[in-house]
C-alpha cells in the first residue's frame, strides 16, 4: 500500500516538473528579444554626393535689353525651340512711352545746359577781348606819356596774364560743354535702344534660331541691364554642367563616376553614365581663395531637353572590405568605442541557448547603409531587436 502510494507521489512530482519545465520555457520564450540578423559581407563603400545639374548647348547667343521695361508676359520656356523673329516676352508700352518721355525731358534739360554754359563762354570770352583792347590802349597811353620802360613792361605782363586767364576759362568752359554732349549722347542712344519696342508693340523678339537655354527676365518684374535670353544651337553639341563648393573639391575628382538622371526627350526618366569629366575653378575670391567649382561633360544631343534640370549623383567607390556589416547594427559605448551584437549559442540551466554577445569593432569606412570593420565576423550580425539587449541577453531570431 505503501509502495504505491510513493510511485504516486513520484508520478505527480514529475508531471509538476514537467509542467513547471514547459511553463518556464513558455515564460523566457516571452521575455526573449526578437532579433533580425544578417551575414557580414565582402563588399565595397559607396560615398553618394547628390547635386543638380543644367544641360546646355555648347554654342549659344546671348540678346540683351536694356533696364526699366516692366515685362507683361514671357511667351517661351527653357527647352523651347525658336525661331529669329519669334517673340521671347511683351513689355509694357504704356510705362515704356513713360520711360521715353522721361528721357526726352531729360535730353532738353542736357541742352537746355548746354546753351547756357555756350552762351558764358561766348560771354567770357568777349570780356577777355574787351580787357585785352583796354590793356592795350593804356599801354598805349603810357607810352605816348613817356613812361619808364620798366612800367610799359609791367603792363604787358598784365595783360598777358589776363589773356592766359581768359584763355584757360574758354578752355574749362569747353571741357564742360563737351562733357554735357556727351551726357546728351547717352540719353539719346538709350531713347534709340527703346524706339523698337514701342514699334515691335512691346514685344521682345529673337535674333537667333535655336533652343531657349535660360530666360532671365519674369513677368511683373521690370529688366535689369544685361542679358535677357539664351539662345542655344545643339547642333554644336550639348553638355551638363553643375557647380559645386569648395569643400567638396577633395571628393570629386576626373575620376570620379557621375551618373546623370532626367527625363529624356521622350519623357521618360533616363539615367546616363557621364565620361571625361572636366573640372574648372568657377569663382576667385579677392583673397584669391577658391569659392566655387564647375562639373561638366559632353552627353549625347539626343538624351535630355537643352535648358533641363537633371539631377547628378557623385559616386565614389571605396576599396574591397573583407568584412561590411549595416550600418544600423554599428552601435557606440560611453567611451565612444564602436561595438555590434552578434548572436551565439550558449550553455544555461535551459540547455543551448541563442544569447547576445557585444563585439568590440574597429570601423575602417562607411557611408549611410553600411560600415567596414576591421575585425572578421563569422556568426549571425544583430540588426534589430524588439526592445533594448545588453551583453549576454536572451535573444530569439526571427525570419
């Protein structure tokens, strides 16, 4: 009787073992982290350096128009196809016929200073003459009155000295005239430059053939004196150029490989692998310190739109790495010593087990996706974990 109710006894203890084993491992299996993982690889770092880019016809004609024409519309686009003759953009007539009537009144008012700074000089030239008759006559007096040879000679100094006075005001007073004519001059040429838009009805027309690379001008805005248009000839060939800053210079090398991405003449996107890149100094400072730099290559006529934005991507490739793990496994201490978690069995009171182990790393290049690391790696890289692990944690890989 004894006997069986010991076998009992035992019987119930182990199923309780049992049950409380299984309910344990339930339990941690619960609590464990759930970790991504993934392979170290042997690969090389990309460094990425993203910029924009203009693509333009290498030959180009650049019209100008003068400053003050408040632009009512701009009739073309970057891209565009002209012909000469064709209209770029309207002015405004009204404020135009304005600008001229201020010039003319501006023109009268140069003349207008013009005959009387004539009219003093006629004037203080007639003085001179009228002294120099009267000088003359005293002298003459003198003379006749037996004065010293002495005083005849003060007399002629006199009036030579009132002559060479006389003479330098004519001459002062020339200068003035001449430099009034000239402002006369430049009114007038600037009144020409504007006769054709008011004849044209306010319309700026092209004088050359070709794609419109740039227009500088904007409806609402009046112009600024320079160019107002860009007009290209892909027929000469066609280019990109982008300009970059100084401290990218060390990065960005003829060697460099830029690839290239629009949308192509189609429509469609297109990425194109640019060759013999060239590189110029863009802009000198007055310190002589380089400021800015320009990018550009010769691409096919045929790929994107002259006067499109393309994007331009700067990829340098680094060496081979033995050993590149991604970049968000890479972690840091306190100490700022680079370390990733790499996941290994290991004996506990369960049996094996799947725990975290901290591995010291040194860190040779990386980019934003992935990092090279000196040391070897042959278990499972930790890239993500559910909640926060430490050294030794419990972890669970998932697919």
């Amino acid at each position: 009787m004894k006997q069986k109710q010991w076998v009992r006894i035992a019987v119930v203890f182990f199923a309780l073992m049992l049950v409380l084993t299984i309910f344990s491992r339930a339990a941690s299996s619960v609590t464990k982290a759930k970790v991504a993982v993934t392979k170290a690889e042997r690969q090389t770092i990309s460094h990425e350096i993203q910029m924009n880019g203009m693509v333009e016809a290498k030959d180009s004609f650049m019209q100008y128009v003068p400053s003050g024409l408040m632009v009512k519309s701009v009739q073309v686009s970057p891209g565009q196809r002209v012909e000469t003759g064709d209209v770029l953009f309207t002015v405004d007539t009204q404020k135009l016929q304005e600008k001229m009537g201020d010039i003319e009144a501006e023109i009268a008012k140069a003349k207008r200073r013009e005959a009387i700074s004539i009219s003093r000089a006629e004037k203080a030239y007639q003085n001179a003459v009228s002294d120099a008759k009267e000088e003359k006559a005293r002298a003459y007096r003198n003379y006749a009155e037996m004065v010293t040879a002495l005083d005849g000679y003060e007399a002629v100094c006199r009036e030579q000295d009132k002559l060479i006075r006389a003479a330098a005001d004519t001459l002062q007073q020339m200068k003035e005239d001449f430099e009034l004519d000239q402002d006369a001059g430049k009114l007038e040429d600037s009144l020409k430059e504007l006769q054709p838009y008011l004849q044209n009805d306010g319309q700026y027309l092209a004088k050359h053939s070709g794609i419109v690379g740039r227009i500088f001008v904007e409806a609402g805005a009046e112009t600024a004196a320079g160019t107002a248009a860009l007009i290209t000839d892909s027929a000469g060939g066609v280019r990109f150029v982008a300009t970059f800053s100084e401290e990218y210079r060390e990065d960005i090398t003829e060697a460099s490989t830029v690839i290239l991405k629009g949308e192509s003449l189609a429509g469609s996107e297109e990425c194109y692998v640019a060759s013999n890149i060239a590189i110029s100094e863009e802009n000198v400072s007055e310190t002589g310190v380089l400021s800015e730099y320009s990018l550009s290559s010769d691409i096919p006529e045929d790929l994107y739109p002259v006067g499109s934005s393309i994007s331009v991507t700067i990829d340098n490739q680094s060496e081979e790495y033995n050993t590149c793990v991604p970049l968000q496994s890479l972690r840091q201490n306190g100490n700022y010593q680079y370390f990733i978690y790499v996941a290994a069995e290991q004996d506990t009171v369960f049996g094996k087990d799947m725990v975290a182990k901290e591995m010291p790393v040194t860190v040779l290049d990386k980019n934003e996706k992935y990092a090279a690391i000196q040391e070897a790696v042959s278990e499972d890289v930790i890239v993500s974990a559910s909640k926060d692990i430490t050294d030794g944690s419990r972890v669970k890989i998932i697919e």
